[in-house]
C-alpha cells in the first residue's frame, strides 16, 4: 500500500478586518459600533486553510509570534499534535482570552487545511452525520427603536426562521418593563409556531432572572440565555430550576475545563460552544463529548460559517447561531458564504474545507459598508 504524501506546513498568515456595525448595537452589558476578525490562513503546498476568530487585533500578533513558529515543517495531517504544540507554546502567555482565540483560529485554520489537501469537504473529514443544519435568527439589539426591530424581524420571517433571538437585560437589567415589552412584541410578530429565544448577556442577578422567566412564560420564550453571568454556575443552575425556558449558556468558555463545569453543575440545558474561542474544532469536540456524556445537546455561538460544518458533524447539535453582525461580515469579506433558509442551512458538497475563499481587495471606493462607513483594511 502507498502512503499518500503531504507537504509540509510552509507558514501562517494573519489579516485583520475591522467592520462598522450598520446600527449602533448593544445587548444588556454592553455597547459596540464595530466588528473586528482576526483571519489565519495556513499555508502547506498550494493549499490554504482557513480559520478566524472575533476579537482584539492582538490575536494576530499571538498568532504571528507565538503560534506560527511552532507550525512551520509541521506534518498538516496531524492537527492533534499542531493543536497541542500551540497549547503549549502559550503556557506563560496564557490560554484564556487573547491566546485561546488565537488558537482557536489557528486550529480551526488547519482543519479546514486538512479537508482540503484530502480534497472533500470539512464536514465530511469531520464525519458528516446530516447534510444540513437547524439555524436562529439572532440580533434584536437593545439600541433597536421597535421600527428597526420589526424590519429584522420580518427579514427572519421572510428567510423562513422558526427560531429567532432578541437582546434583553438593558443596562444591566434596570429596564425590565421595556424588556418585557420588546418580548411581548417578538411574540406577537412571529406568531405562535416560531421559537422564540431571549438572551440577556448575563445582566441580571438570580432572583431577578427567575422572576422575568416567570414574566416570560405567557409568551411561550423557549430558550434564556445566560440569564445570570456564566461564571455563576451556581446562579445559572437556580434559574434552570425554576423556569420553563430552557437556559443555554457557555460561549465564554474558552477550554474544555470551563465548558465542562457547565455540564458537572447541571447549569445548563444546552451547553453553548463558540468554536472562535473554545480552542478551536480540537477543543469544541471534545466539550460536545462531555456534554453529550451529560445527555446535553450543543449549540454553536455566532460565527455561522464556522459552526455549521461542525455542527453538521456532531450526533447532539442543536442548531446554529445566525448572528445579524457575523453574517453581515462572513459575507462581506469571503466568497462562498452560506445562505439559510426555512429555518437550516444546507452544506456544501462541491468544495473542499469550508468551501469559501477571502474575497479579492476591494478598491478604495469599494471599502465601505452597507452605510457607506469605512471598513478597517487587512494587515499580513
């Protein structure tokens, strides 16, 4: 028998892309008018991976410094081995936060590499259990008038969502009557047979979580994200006990260890993954693992195109978080970027890896976005 051969890992390259937001947003905790991703592309014979992650433009310099190094002359079949060269390599520097999110990209990036040197698409390398993947609506944000509100809802129902997510916890939970009312408005927009989903970025306490599920109940909310902070596992657990709605949290974990506690503490009832800062696909298979040990389903955190070949592959996915500013950017900076509708997104079988591409420069009067505001060029 003849060994197919690979070449080697020749590099990594880093760009950063900063996008303004086409509204102001905010969620209960806090406030943001711009997007930045932090894209890592590896590099072995012809072939490019792709991986990215949501954060500080210092991802790319952890990325650059500290993570390419140990790559170069890497074999690129053994993502294992890179994945556990890299958690290594950022010992002193720290793996939570900046330096998970690197690595995150990274591991991410030579998945997607491997998929596309054996020439089949990443969510089949991965071992493909469906060929589609359930998705939500997700936006909602608090700075939304009840205009703006209803034209995103109507774009979900026009796209065939049955599940959609708003934004509630405003300034730090100190406005629950207008939460309360943007819910009761959700509800009455979408109808009876669409889920509807609420997350309030963990802006109220306990006591005041398990009060506003109660509120909730008369219009049906199914699912309440990090209700308390995600560190309170404690708090999370009472909530969970004491509301109908299912409580989901988990996107700040950023190793297995953090999402792990979700499960042992029986916090959750569906553990949340954000593959952009877990540690990557290594990592996030390994969470869903545990969590599936648990009897737990998992669901992916924003960055859809990352997630929906993962989730694809995964016996107890939930669905995909189809994030408005993620989708918006995914779009906007790579061609190939998948479309939902009727409430899934269908896979790609006609492409290696993930099946997109970064889109050419765009010349400088095309460097704007939807509301002609100027978008952050990349670095190398």
């Amino acid at each position: 028998m003849t060994v197919r051969q690979f070449p080697s890992i020749a590099g990594v390259m880093t760009s950063v892309w900063t996008v303004p937001t086409d509204f102001p947003e905010a969620d209960g905790t806090a406030d943001w008018d711009g997007t930045t991703l932090v894209l890592a592309q590896v590099i072995a014979g012809s072939e490019v991976g792709l991986g990215w992650t949501y954060g500080s433009p210092a991802c790319a310099a952890v990325i650059e410094q500290t993570l390419a190094p140990v790559l170069v002359d890497h074999d690129p079949m053994a993502t294992t081995a890179a994945w556990t060269a890299m958690v290594r390599a950022l010992r002193n520097l720290g793996r939570p936060g900046i330096g998970g999110m690197a690595l995150s990209a990274v591991d991410y990036a030579l998945w997607d590499l491997k998929a596309r040197l054996l020439e089949i698409p990443l969510h089949r390398l991965l071992g493909a259990v469906r060929g589609d993947v359930a998705v939500y609506g997700s936006g909602g944000f608090i700075t939304y008038d009840d205009a703006r509100l209803r034209e995103q809802v109507r774009s979900w129902q026009d796209e065939g969502m049955t599940r959609v997510k708003i934004k509630i916890g405003e300034n730090w939970g100190t406005a629950e009557e207008r939460d309360l009312r943007r819910v009761e408005q959700v509800r009455e927009w979408i109808g009876p047979d669409v889920e509807l989903f609420v997350d309030a970025n963990g802006a109220y306490s306990a006591a005041q979580a398990i009060r506003l599920a109660r509120a909730m109940e008369r219009y049906d909310v199914r699912w309440f994200e990090e209700p308390v902070s995600s560190e309170d596992t404690d708090g999370l657990r009472a909530v969970r006990e004491r509301s109908r709605a299912e409580v989901a949290a988990g996107e700040y974990g950023h190793s297995l260890a953090d999402l792990a506690r979700l499960c042992t503490t029986q916090a959750v009832g569906c553990l949340q993954i954000d593959v952009t800062r877990c540690g990557g696909i290594t990592e996030f298979l390994r969470a869903a693992a545990v969590a599936a040990a648990h009897g737990l389903d998992v669901s992916g955190h924003c960055a859809p195109n990352l997630h929906a070949p993962l989730l694809a592959a995964l016996p107890n996915a939930r669905h995909v978080e189809w994030f408005h500013d993620h989708r918006r950017i995914e779009a906007m900076l790579f061609e190939g970027a998948l479309e939902p509708r009727g409430g899934t997104v269908r896979l790609r079988e006609d492409q290696p890896g993930l099946g997109i591409h970064p889109r050419p420069e765009p010349s400088e009067d095309k460097h704007r976005n939807d509301s002609g505001n100027p978008i952050g060029r990349a670095t190398k």
